[in-house]
C-alpha cells in the first residue's frame, strides 16, 4: 500500500466510487479508495436501481438530471454496461392537490432543463395497459427516466477510475482515523497507514461508526426498506416476444409504491408506514450482503392498492422479497459536503436514492474539493443542515418519517410533525396561548402564524391560499398600522473578538466593518468564485469586538465557515451565543410609542438613529437594541440573555395592549420581506450568483484597504460578463395560488429565468415574486409571464423595494 495520497475514500459503494471517478477526472489521479468487503456488499447490491428524476429540490433536481445523462455514456467510455434502460417513469395523481405538486415540479423542471410530460388517464393505459384508469386524474411522465443495474454502474466507475489512476484496495478495513497537526489526516487500516490530505466518507449504514472514529455524530440512520420481485406474468412476457416496448417505472404516489417490470415479471417497491429504523450502532464488522427477514405483513395495504391498480399483480407468484437498509436523514436528502469543525473531511452519506444521486454527489463533491467550491448551490444537501440536536434517538423517529412520506405530497408550506417539539424557546407557552402554530427550524420552534379566537391552531398546509392566507394577512395589517412582536430566538448568534477582530473581519466579509461602537452593518461573505456564501449583521461593541447575527437555519453552516478561516495566532477568537441569547422583533409605527416608556435608552432619531445598536434595558432585563428589522418598519431587534425572555414578553404586553400590541409569524415577516425585496441566502443569494447579480452593490465595498474573499473573483466574472439579474415583480391576475419559488419565467415564449421565492404582499395589495432573470429584461417595467401551477400569468418588473422604497418607515 502506498504511504501517501492526495485523498482516501471509505466506502465502495456507487457512491463511493463514483466520487473516486470524479476526483481523477479532475485529475486527482493520486487517490485511493478502500472498501472493507467487496465493492457493493452494503445497500448497493439490493437497490432496485431506479433513477427518479422527480425531485422538488432545486439542487437534488440537478444532480440526479447528471447521474441520468452521465450513466448514458458510461458504457462508451469504459466499455462496461451500466445496463441503463431509459424506459420513461409515469406518476399517477388520485387527488387535485398531487396534480398541483406535479404543476409545482414540472416548473423545477423546466428551471434545470428536465422534460416533464402531462398525460390523462387515458394516455396511462394506452402506455401502461395493464393499469385501470378508475380514479385517476392525471400523471406526469419522464420519458427519460428509468432504471439501471447498480453494480455494474459501480463497476463502470471503478474501472474509468483504475484508467485514471486512482487505487482501489477491496477487504481492506479502516480501523482509525486521526488528524495531525498539519491538518493532514492519518487512516489506519488492517492492511497499513495512509496518510492523505483529504478523506471522504461514503460509509452508507456504516456513517455513524465513521463519524465516532473523528468524534462526529453524524444524522445518518438507515431504515428498512423491501420490495416484492415476482414471477413472470404470460401476457408480459408475450409482449416482449411481440416487440413491444418494455413497461415504464410506474409510481402511484396516493398509494405510496413504485413498480416496474422484472424479467417478465414485476417489482413492487412500497414505502410503508412502520418500517423501523435498523443499525442503530452500525451493522456487524463481518456484514456483508446483508438482507433483513421479510415482513409481508407490513406490505400488505401497498399490495392491495397495487392489485387495485394493476389487477394482474394478483395472480403473480412472489420470487423474492427483499429487506434492506437505506441510509436516511432527518429530511430524506442526503448529506453531501464538508463535515463541521474538521478540516479536509468531507461526507457524502444519507442517500436514500443513492443510485440515482450517486453521479451527481460525486461530481459536485468532486468540484467543492479541488476546486474550493461547488458549481451547484449545495445548501439542500450540506451537512451542515443539521445541528447537535440531531440525536440518535431524534434521528430515529425523523427518519422513519422521512421514508414513509416519500410520497407523501411536499407542500411547500409543510411542517413535518415527528419529534417536536425539541427546542423551545422560553417564550414557547406563552406564543401557544396567544394562538401560534409552530413550524420548525433547525430543531427550534418558531411560530408560523397566530390563529384568532374561534379558529383552530392547525396548519392548512396546500399549494394555493389556505385558511390560514386572511390570518396572516391581519397580522401583516396590524404591524403596518400598530406593532407586532416576532420571536426570532432561532437567529445564529456569535461574538468576534481580540485585537486582529476588525481586520480578520474585513478580509472575511464584503462589506466594510462598522468604524463607531453601536454602529450596524448587513455584510455578505463571498465564495472564492464571487458567489454569496453567508450574511450576517454586524454590530460594532467595541475597538476589538463585534455582535454577528445570521439566519438560524445556517447556524452551523455559517458558524463552522467562520470558524475554519480563523487566523493561526491567536488574534482572533470566537464564542457561539445561540443558545444563550434570545431574540424579539417588535415592529410598527407604533414601535417607539411601545418601548419608549420601559426602555433606558431614547428612541429618537437624533438619539437612536437607524442602524445603530445599544446596550441598554426593557423592563428589568439587559438587552441589546439594534433598530434594524426584516419586515420594513420602523423597529427594533431587542436581543437579550434567554432567561429574562419572558420577563421582557410580559413587560411589552402588559404596556403594548393601548398600542395594538400582537404577535405575528414567519409567513407575516416573509410577505413583508417579499414587499421590500429583501434577500434571502439561499434563494436570491446563492453560490450560483454573483454578489452583484443579486444586487448586493451597496454592500461590496470595493474601496476598502482590506483584499476581501472573493473580491478578485468577482471582479473577473463582472469582467466576463453576468446571465443573471435580481428583480421584483408584480404579479397579475392572481386568483387563488401565488408564487413560491423556482417558478420557470417567460419572455417571448422562452424560459429567461426562475422566480426564488413569491406570496402575497399584503400592504400592497399585489401578488409579488423575487426572480434572477435573463439582464436583457431585468428593466422596471418590462412586461414578462410567470406559471403558477401550469398556468401563465402576466407580470411587470417593478422598482427595488416597491413598499417604501426610500425607507422613510425604517427611518421615521
């Protein structure tokens, strides 16, 4: 075995060796891999080997499109047949509400350049005859889609690899895994040490024993998975003699299974209700092609509904029935990306369709090694997602969710239920009795709106304007008449401090440091390609501190991105205070009116103006008061230490009453950032655009003495020109379904871009959505098309911040 390498792979399965294949095409030719059994003993060896392309991730839906075209011309290069049969997959719809998702995907579709075909009922059993047409209302179909043989895809990319030089040692077991000090990583194994720069798990069931070898609690626990192979059937065979072509995958999503034909026969794949999680710990050392006993029982309502649909199911014999692991997460989409708090260790594990995304996790990991960065904007599938709430207890319970509802119909304002509530915030009752209904957010509780007297606290979660559309619209209301409070307790938040702090800063971030204590800045840090990678308020405390607020889903993210850029010497240093600081937003013309009279501080302008912070006093509580906030209005963010968070709840209630004083939610604040064109990472911002092709010009301060991350970068791609623009548009017509967000954009009947996110804007009476298009038509007022759920509508460019573009609300 050789004693050094650029990168050590752990796994060989199709994932593991598609990211060995990747990173020699990069020309990292130095790489090894080591399986400690056969290459695909674990999960890879019993997967059905289907290539779903349908997926309503924007980021998911991009790398299993590359696993499909790249699977098709694998055979060419390495001479091995993948056994790729592009038989097209069909998806029934029972209900209107799954037809809107297939709407809802179809525009994902068209956004990536996936081709998505409608069909009737009629058309399904013209294409699928041994179906019954009884209760179907539509289907969409892929006509690219099918299946492949899973171990000879993973030989194909075993071999492109060995042609590259990359080394692959079968039984060849990792026994530790150690960090030395120059961030170089030592792999012991049963057969030698390697040492390498970089080391890549794709352990599948064996993650979590991965993860304790480095002291990572890794959010992977597979879950059972089986699927029924049956005899053969004559009138199947008999097509085949007669030249027909061979059956598509068909999905009846209502009914929560796939099947497709096998060998004249039929497999029948449900996701059931029930199925446990398994290797708790990790499978046994000696595991090897590993199969669960079968449990029929389990299945037998998804065998029902297949008979149901397919009658001749029903007379085929059963050949085999297998039951095996799948990796799954907490949200059913796998983890790919560097591991927190660990230089150089990267995971691509969780993958519940591994096939499908093998090809793809494999190229972007690939890209994000050797290249610094991904292509695609990766935020879907980072490891980082999740956070040390993530137990294995909790992981259990949110990953058997994840695999019944894989088809489950994913509105887009869903909240899955299971494990919750985690973490509260000690406000938690108190929202509660005041009507909230919660959804969560990296594991906090937060609340999405407030249901009146009278009506229930349940979510009405749908594609189009539920009932709780009026509920969130008098909250919007009454924080633009009165004032609201916003629990954003879940907010990221850290201290920068030590005599290098302002510098380091301004090397990290875009925007230049605020100079005076109490000074606020909005600050983005860039990618090394130009990209936007975080955003954080700064607030300036003092000479050598600073106060960083970021958005809570990307606490780890954004937190370990810092972290890993810290400075050797000991000039800069770091403290998380997410879990000791609580947050309020209180917000509204009637903002001052409220605090004024329990506060230390002066609240006028000329005392406290906008953009600045103070440490001073609500009730009896310290807090720091920034008055900044997400929603327009004149307010502040009153940050406080989370245990005097109900004293200040009670304190701004007991005053607030006189003032209009109620609560409002996360749809309220969303329909109110849409008003004023504010970004978020993720949608508008991404490492996909350019810091200035999301508009983020008064925030890069080019000028700054300080050579930022990124700045190069940007200048060149600015230089190279941009396919992209930030807009607003107003949206006509509207009736009953606003945009939410990967919307494809029309001009001249050609997509020019995709919307990132959309709703009502109830201030202004104006269906709105926040889109990248195409530059040549990114001028206010150009008139485009927009589809909501298969329909086009007309929509207008509109100005910057179209509510109080001038900001006289924030500044009043």
């Amino acid at each position: 075995m050789q004693k050094t390498a650029k990168a050590v792979i752990i796994g060989g399965g199709v994932v593991g060796v598609s990211t060995l294949y990747h990173l020699v095409k990069k020309g990292w030719s130095d790489c090894v891999l080591f399986e400690r059994k056969e290459l695909t003993s674990g999960s890879t060896w019993h997967a059905a080997g289907l290539l779903p392309l349908f997926n309503m991730s924007y980021s998911v839906g991009q790398l299993h499109k590359y696993s499909v075209e790249l699977y098709k011309s694998l055979q060419a290069e390495t001479g091995q047949d993948v056994g790729i049969r592009p038989v097209s997959n069909i998806r029934l719809a029972t209900n209107q509400d799954r037809m809107d998702e297939y709407h809802q995907y179809a525009g994902v579709a068209q956004t990536i350049g996936v081709q998505v075909d409608f069909l009737t009922a009629e058309e399904v059993v013209e294409i699928w005859p041994f179906a019954k047409k009884d209760g179907i209302v539509g289907a969409i179909r892929h006509p690219e889609d099918g299946y492949v043989q899973p171990a000879d895809l993973t030989q194909a990319f075993a071999i492109g690899a060995r042609a590259g030089g990359g080394k692959i040692h079968r039984n060849t077991t990792v026994l530790a895994i150690e960090q030395l000090s120059d961030d170089r990583w030592k792999v012991t194994t049963d057969k030698g040490e390697i040492i390498a720069e970089h080391v890549i798990s794709c352990t599948g069931s064996f993650a979590r024993k991965t993860g304790e070898m480095i002291g990572l609690d890794i959010p992977v626990v597979p879950v059972e998975h089986q699927y029924i192979v049956t005899e053969s059937h004559p009138d199947i065979v008999q097509r085949r003699k007669d030249g027909l072509p061979e059956l598509g995958v068909l999905r009846e999503s209502d009914g929560s299974w796939y099947m497709r034909e096998e060998a004249g026969g039929l497999i029948l794949g449900p996701y059931e209700h029930g199925a446990p999680a398994c290797y708790l710990d990790g499978p046994d050392a000696q595991s090897e092609y590993e199969l669960f006993q079968e449990d029929i029982d389990r299945l037998m309502p998804h065998i029902e509904s297949a008979i149901n649909r397919v009658p001749i199911f029903e007379d085929l014999g059963i050949k085999k029935v297998y039951n095996g692991a799948i990796a799954y997460t907490p949200d059913g989409n796998p983890i790919v990306g560097p591991a927190w708090d660990k230089k150089n260790f990267w995971l691509n594990e969780g993958h519940s369709f591994g096939i499908t995304a093998a090809g793809g996790a494999g190229w972007q990991l690939a890209e994000w090694i050797v290249e610094g960065e991904p292509t695609v904007d990766m935020l879907g599938v980072d490891p980082r997602r999740f956070g040390p709430y993530a137990t294995k207890s909790y992981l259990i319970e949110k990953n058997e969710e994840a695999y019944a509802d894989v088809f489950t119909i994913h509105y887009p304002d869903e909240e899955r239920m299971a494990a919750r509530p985690l973490r509260t915030s000690p406000c938690y009752d108190r929202m509660k009795e005041k009507g909230a209904v919660f959804g969560q957010l990296f594991g906090w509780e937060r609340p999405n709106w407030f249901a009146p007297e009278g009506v229930e606290q349940k979510d009405d979660w749908s594609f189009r304007r539920s009932s709780y559309f009026e509920h969130v619209g008098n909250e919007c209301k009454n924080v633009a008449e009165n004032v609201g409070l916003l629990d954003m307790t879940a907010f990221a938040k850290c201290r920068i401090e030590g005599k290098g702090a302002a510098k380091w800063l301004n090397t990290m971030l875009a925007q230049k440091m605020p100079v005076r204590p109490g000074k606020l800045a909005l600050a983005h840090g860039l990618t090394s390609k130009g990209g936007v990678h975080s955003e954080f308020t700064v607030q300036r405390e003092s000479k050598t501190s600073f106060y960083l607020v970021s958005a809570g889903a990307n606490h780890r993210l954004d937190h370990d991105w810092l972290r890993k850029h810290l400075p050797g010497d000991g000039s800069v240093h770091m403290t998380d205070l997410t879990n000791s600081m609580g947050v309020f937003v209180v917000a509204g013309p009637k903002a001052r009116d409220l605090l004024q009279p329990i506060t230390g501080s002066n609240l006028s302008n000329e005392d406290f103006p906008w953009l600045t912070g103070q440490e001073t006093y609500v009730g009896h509580a310290p807090v720091k008061l920034l008055r900044v906030n997400f929603v327009g209005e004149l307010g502040w963010e009153i940050h406080h230490p989370i245990e005097y968070q109900n004293h200040i709840f009670d304190a701004l209630f007991k005053h607030g009453e006189k003032h209009g004083l109620k609560p409002f939610g996360i749809r309220a604040m969303n329909s109110m950032r849409l008003e004023k064109s504010y970004r978020l990472v993720g949608t508008e911002m991404s490492i996909e655009y350019a810091a200035y092709e999301s508009g983020l010009h008064r925030f890069v301060n080019m000028n700054k003495k300080e050579n930022f991350l990124g700045k190069d970068a940007l200048l060149a791609w600015e230089k190279k020109g941009f396919e992209n623009a930030f807009v607003t548009l107003g949206v006509s017509d509207v009736d009953d379904a606003d945009v939410i967000g990967n919307n494809p954009i029309y001009h001249d009947g050609k997509v020019i871009g995709r919307a990132t996110g959309g709703g009502y804007g109830w201030r202004m009476q104006t269906s709105l959505a926040l889109a990248m298009v195409h530059p040549s038509v990114s001028e206010i007022g150009t008139k485009l098309e927009i589809e909501i759920l298969g329909k086009r509508y007309k929509c207008q460019v509109l100005e910057d911040s179209p509510h109080d573009p001038t900001n006289e609300k924030l500044r009043s």
